[in-house]
C-alpha cells in the first residue's frame, strides 16, 4: 500500500534585521552645528522683519496695535501656508533652502525701503504692508520643513531621501527617537534666534543703523547665512546646474541688497522731499521718533514728528490760544504743560505776568533741544526755554505724575495736556482714566485742566471719549473748539493732508477740539481772564460760539477709557 505524501509546511525563515550603516559621530557633529547655527540666524533675521514692519507702519500710518494684530496675524497666517508649499521642495531641500533663504533675504531686506516709498510716492501703504506679511510670512514658513529634511540628513536618520518611501511603514523606534531630537533641536535654535533677533532690533540696528539700512543689512546676513549652509556643507546634494543657480541668485541678491545700502541716504531725502516738499531744512533722528523741520530760516517753520505735523508755523497760534488761554482764567501762579517741546504753549503761558512757575514734561530731549537752537522754531516759540521761570523735566508724563503725586510741595493752579491725537497709541495711556486721576491729584482746588482731544466734526467718537474719560476721573467738563487751516494732530497722516501743507487743495480736518475740566461736578467758566494778553484769534464771543457748536454733536453714553481698555481708535 502507497502511503500518501505528507507535505510539511515550509519552515519561516526570520531575516536578520538589516541596520543602516550610521555616519561617524564627528561628521555628524560637524554638518549638525553648522545648521543649527544656521537655524539661529535665520530665525533673529525673520523676527526682525516681522518687528520691522510693525515698527514702520506704526509710523507710517499710526496706531501701533491695529497695525501689529494685521501684521502679525497675517504672518503667521501666510506661514501656515508656506508649511503646505514647501512640500514639493523636500525632495531637493538643499536647493529649496537656498532659494526660499535668497527670496527672504531679498524680500524682507528690501521691505522697509518699498514701504517707505509707496508712503512716499504713492500715500497708501496699507496694502503694502499686507502683502510684504504674506510674502515673509510664507517663506519663512517654508523654512521649517525644509530645515527639518536637513537636519534630519545631517544626523544620519534616514538613509534615503525623506520623499522616497510612500509605503506607511512605520519608523523603528530608534529613528522616530532622532526625529524627536532633531524637532527639539530645531525649534530651541529657532527660538534662541528669535530672541536674539527681538533684542537686537530695538538696541542694535534701530539706534545704530536706522530702519531702512538695518533691514537691508538683516537681508544681507540672512542671504550669507543660507547660501552658505547650502553650498558648502550641503554642496554634493547639489548638482552642478542647482550649484551655479544658487551662487548667480544669492549674488544677484547681495549686489541688490549692497546696491540699496549705498543710495538709502539719497532715496531717503528723496522721500523726505516727496512728503514734506523740497523746503526741508533739518532732519534728525532721535531715539524716540524723526523731527522735520521745512521751511526757511527767515520764514514761518513747519514742525513734523514721525511724519505728523506737529506745528504749522503761519496759523499755529490758533491752536495754541485756544488750549492755553481759557485754563488762564483764574489764578495762574503755577502751571504745569503735559508735552509741548516746541515750546508754543509755555510762550503763550509766559505772556501772563502773574505766572510764577511752568513745568514743561517732555518725553523727547530732542524737540526741545531744537525748539531752542533752530533760529526759526526759537523765533517762533519767543524763546520762551530761556525764561528762568521755565523749568524741562525729561520724562514720561504718567510716570513722572505718579511720582509727583507724593513729593510735590505745591499744586499746580493750571495743567495743559499739550498732547498729539489720542489715536497715536504711544499717547494713548495720557488720555486714560488712571492718567486723569492723576493730574486730578496734583490740581489746586480751583485749578483748571485743558486738555487736546482731537477734531470735534471729524473724529466725534475720540473727542467724547476724552470727555467721558475727564467725567469718569472726577472732573466736570467744558468742550470747545478752534477752526484752523491745517490741525497738525490727524492720527494718521495721509497723501490729503500732506498735500494741504503743502498749499494744496488737500482736505484735512477743519478744527481742533479742546475741553476745559476742573474737579468736582460744576462745569467750568469758559472765558478768557481779566488780564489776558491781546490775542490774534481768540475772542469771548467766538469761545462762547465754538463751544455751543462743539456742545450740538455730543454724544452720550461713551464709556470711558482706561488703560487695560483703551477705547481710542486708528
């Protein structure tokens, strides 16, 4: 009998496991500290874009919070996205790094010089600002994977190109603990960096290099460090046509960045011409803001800070007898002026033979310094710094109250808050509850407070904010206001009011608003005072009739504005 044939199964036989060769530890140490570095640079280098150009717009248009939500938000927005985009590159990150680096550098450096002249030239940078955020925001978003794929190569993770294997296998767990190192790795230069690069803007490249010539530099550096990363530890991933791409763009782009670093003092005075007319006359930088002064030295001057018009010289004395002389009705012995470096309002504070004292508190050395050596603006101003009555304190004024609060032996009779619009956000503290509190503080019992609030017709909000804001600390209020040809306190300077400096046909707004407090709930007198100097444009009868105008638009029920809650718009 023929047994039948059993068939065995074939025995499994169990592989062993193939292990990838691993690089010597030196080689790995010498291209992993190179990109990390490289990391670092590139991270200061896209923080100071960022600062840039929330620094700029701030200037440019106004209201630094607005403009730092838009820029910031729409950065990170765009960065999203350039994650997604850089997907197609990780196959070639060598040469994708080297090239989103070359358009950052030339992009971001450039971008503080194309902001400025479309502020310039064109009057509308908003837009501007937009897409300069997208476009950063977008290549340093692509950064990250690619800087991934790199410094995964260079520690020797993977064998094969990141893009090679689709199958889903899941990494041993040795690999998935280096790409755990090497994210840990990435992300602590990423941030280093970027607190570099956010101390070094506001300390370094602002105060030595300025706006313009610290981004270009920023660009130059950021094209160095990621061209060389790229051509030099990672030049055999290249192939001799990517090599030549990558030197001829970074080349193209530093002679570009070189290029514009040498005409940026020319393309400024341009755009200064552009924006304040060809009758520019000085021009500083200060560490707080830029002074303009146009004009001829015989003729009346025209004050600018940080592109706003802070005194027209052929009618700023309406302004300024409407804010100071209504306060001097009533005891005036010592008075105290919130602002006011061009020295105008404590000239016209000086024209009261009774006034025993003045306290001028400036933030900025630097206008004072030129309100009494620029021959027009000290004409202007009647020399008033050289009255020994005048004493300049250089502070913040809400710091220095609340300090003088406690160690001033006598109270102030009268306070003017010779301020800019409250919409600019660097006074916006001056114009809130706490801040009124504290001038409240420092008033004599019968004591008046003059306080700028903006334009009555064209920003109604703002101005009854401040009048709201005077009630909530205790004050009873007066509003009224002053016509003149061109208010130098508009929040945000745009191509109409430049061109109504210039002797256009421009509009800006048609008034200034102004309000009188005194404490206690009995609005105050409004009027001018027994002794009273000969005014040129103030007069009882028109200070009654500008504030019954004023008191038609009032709008009620405003709440109050605070320093966690500032209500002040842009």
């Amino acid at each position: 009998m023929i047994e039948p044939t059993v068939t065995m199964p074939p025995k499994r036989v169990r592989r062993a496991p193939v292990r990838r060769p691993e690089p010597p530890r030196g080689t790995v140490r010498a291209v992993r500290f190179p990109v990390l570095a490289v990391v670092f640079v590139c991270a200061a280098c896209g923080l100071v874009y960022e600062l840039e150009l929330v620094a700029l717009s701030s200037y440019l248009i106004g209201d630094s919070v607005t403009q730092a939500s838009v820029v910031l938000s729409v950065m990170v927005f765009a960065m999203g996205v350039g994650s997604l985009l850089a997907k197609r590159l990780c196959c070639r990150a060598a040469v994708g790094f080297g090239l989103v680096e070359a358009g950052l550098a030339l992009v971001g450096g450039c971008s503080a010089m194309v902001l400025y002249a479309a502020f310039a030239w064109l009057g509308e940078s908003r837009y501007v600002v937009v897409a300069f955020s997208l476009a950063i925001g977008v290549l340093i978003g692509a950064e990250i994977p690619l800087l991934m794929s790199l410094i995964q190569r260079s520690a020797g993770a993977a064998a094969r190109p990141p893009c090679a294997d689709h199958s889903g296998r899941q990494a041993p767990r040795g690999e998935q603990d280096d790409a755990a190192g090497t994210v840990a790795d990435l992300f602590a230069a990423d941030y280093v960096g970027a607190l570099v690069g956010g101390l070094a803007f506001p300390f370094l490249l602002l105060p030595w290099l300025g706006q313009l010539t610290g981004a270009l530099v920023t660009g130059a550096v950021n094209a160095v460090a990621g061209g060389g990363l790229v051509l030099w530890v990672f030049r055999r991933d290249l192939t001799p046509r990517s090599r030549a791409l990558l030197v001829a763009v970074n080349l193209s782009v530093l002679a570009v960045l070189a290029t514009a670093t040498v005409l940026v003092d020319d393309f400024e005075q341009a755009a200064r011409r552009a924006v304040y007319g060809d009758r520019v006359r000085v021009a500083v930088h200060t560490e707080l803001q830029e002074i303009v002064v146009t004009g001829g030295v015989d003729g009346a001057p025209d004050l600018f800070l940080d592109g706003r018009l802070r005194v027209a010289g052929r009618d700023e004395y309406r302004y300024h007898e409407a804010l100071v002389h209504p306060a001097m009705n009533g005891v005036h012995a010592r008075v105290l002026i919130v602002g006011g470096g061009d020295g105008m309002a404590a000239r016209e504070v000086l024209r009261y033979p009774g006034v025993r004292a003045v306290t001028v508190v400036e933030l900025d050395p630097g206008v004072v310094r030129l309100a009494r050596t620029d021959p027009a603006l000290a004409r202007l101003n009647a020399r008033a710094f050289l009255d020994p009555r005048v004493r300049v304190v250089y502070a913040d004024a809400f710091h220095w109250l609340r300090g003088a609060t406690a160690h001033v032996q006598e109270r102030y009779d009268v306070v003017i808050s010779d301020l800019p619009d409250p919409g600019i956000t660097r006074s916006t503290k001056l114009y809130a509850q706490e801040f009124y509190g504290l001038v409240a503080q420092v008033l004599t019992r019968s004591g008046r407070f003059a306080v700028h609030a903006g334009s009555v017709t064209d920003r109604p909000r703002t101005f009854w904010t401040v009048d709201a804001t005077l009630r909530a600390a205790g004050f009873a209020t007066r509003p009224y206001g002053a016509s003149g040809r061109t208010p130098g306190f508009a929040s945000g300077p745009d191509r109409a009011d430049r061109a109504d400096r210039a002797g256009g046909t421009g509009r800006g707004p048609a008034d200034w608003g102004f309000l009188l407090a005194v404490r206690g709930s009995r609005p105050p007198v409004l009027g001018l005072a027994a002794d009273a100097p000969r005014l040129r444009a103030l007069a009882e009868d028109t200070l009654g009739a500008a504030a019954r105008h004023a008191e038609r638009g009032r709008l009620a029920a405003l709440p109050p504005s605070t320093l966690v809650h500032p209500r002040y718009g842009g």
